[in-house]
C-alpha cells in the first residue's frame, strides 16, 4: 500500500510539473493559467516554473503574431518584444526590444544581445497562429525586461495577417491589446 501511494504521489508530482511543449498545440490542461483578451480574440496561456515563463498564445491571423512585456516609456517604448512568423512550414520566433514608442522592434541579436528564447514552436491552422514559447523571468540580458512573477505585468499582444514583419498589425479591438496581468 506504501509503495502504491509513493508511485501514486510521484506520477501526480511528475504530470504537474510537466513543461509545456512548443509544439503549436495547445492541450487543455497543458498550462497553468489562460487570459482570454474579448476584443482581439487572442488568447494568452501562461505557466511559471521556477525561474521560467512558459506561453501559449493563439489569435486570429495567418501571418505574424507578436508578443510585448512591460513597456517603460510611452505606447510601446522599452517593450521586451516578440514576433512570430512562419517560414516554409516552420515558425521562426525573433527576440527584440522597442527603442521608440510606435511601430516595429529592433531585433536583440542585431543589437549586441541575444536571442533569449528558450524554446519556440507553433503552426498554422484553421486560419489561427499559435506559437508557444520560454524564457528566464530574468534573462539578465540589457535588451529585455524582467517579468515579474506574482505581480502585475502589461502584456501586449498585436497580430496581422501579412507575414511580413515590417508590416504593422491593425488597430485597436482589431489587432491590438494592453492588458495588464497578474502572472503566477
Ligand atoms: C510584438 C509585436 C507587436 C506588438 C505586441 C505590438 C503592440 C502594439 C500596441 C499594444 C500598440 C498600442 C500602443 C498604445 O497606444 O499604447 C501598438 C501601436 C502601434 N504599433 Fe505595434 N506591435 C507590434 C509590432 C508592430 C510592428 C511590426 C509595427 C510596424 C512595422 C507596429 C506598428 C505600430 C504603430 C504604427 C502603432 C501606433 C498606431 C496604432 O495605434 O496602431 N507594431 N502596437
């Protein structure tokens, strides 16, 4: 009966602590915790495990999707930034920053930083983009931002169905959110 309750309480431990895969498939109890933004349709699926934020994110377009955190300045300046497209089948996930408070991020790796992106994956279906992806709450790298586990985040998210990452998503309701969030 020990044993039995051991393996019991290991098999629990061992599936809750279970990472979410970038695989571009969302399970159902795959995260944590979801965030569901009305307006855009985009809905935000987040995990904290230890010292790593895992996402899931799905929204309505075809070709790029993109996530923000925690903008220091005006709109969008000093944004922690992410996009995702896809390229011959596979989805391509890009660290930057925002330097200004409208229009496109610059890209970390151009910048003398890194691509902090821990894992990234995602696909394309139904007319839907979902990427998932991880990354330190605090990467320690100068062109991120720290996530702050426990308290209130702002969390951009905009999509476009263009694939080009040079092309701005639409506005407001449309393409675009802020949304601040308590992550935990
Ligand atoms: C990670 C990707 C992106 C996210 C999460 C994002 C998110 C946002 C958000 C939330 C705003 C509203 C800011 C405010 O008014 O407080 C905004 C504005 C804006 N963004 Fe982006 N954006 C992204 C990428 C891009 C790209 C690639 C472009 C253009 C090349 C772009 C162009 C603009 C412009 C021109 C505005 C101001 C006009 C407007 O209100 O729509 N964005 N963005």
């Amino acid at each position: 009966m020990k044993k039995f309750l051991t393996i019991a309480l290991a098999l629990v431990a061992s599936s809750a602590l279970a990472a979410p895969k970038a695989d571009g498939k969302i399970d159902a109890k795959e995260y944590a915790s979801t965030y569901k933004d009305t307006k855009t349709g985009a809905t935000f699926n987040w995990t904290i495990d230890g010292d790593t934020l895992y996402v899931g994110l799905t929204a309505k377009a075809t070709g790029w999707v993109g996530v923000g955190f925690n903008p220091t300045g005006d709109k969008k300046d000093g944004a922690d930034m992410y996009m995702f497209v896809m390229e011959k089948g596979k989805m391509i996930g890009m660290d930057g920053f925002m330097a200004k408070p409208k229009g496109e991020p610059k890209w970390d790796d151009r910048e003398g930083c890194k691509n902090n992106l821990l894992t990234s994956g995602g696909a394309l279906s139904g007319g839907n983009l979902t990427v998932e992806f991880s990354r330190k709450l605090d990467t320690g790298d100068k062109c991120d931002v720290v996530i702050k586990k426990g308290a209130e985040n702002t969390v951009l998210i905009a999509h476009s169905d263009n694939s080009n990452i040079k092309k701005a998503h639409k506005k407001e309701d449309e393409g675009r959110s802020e949304s601040k969030i308590v992550l935990k």
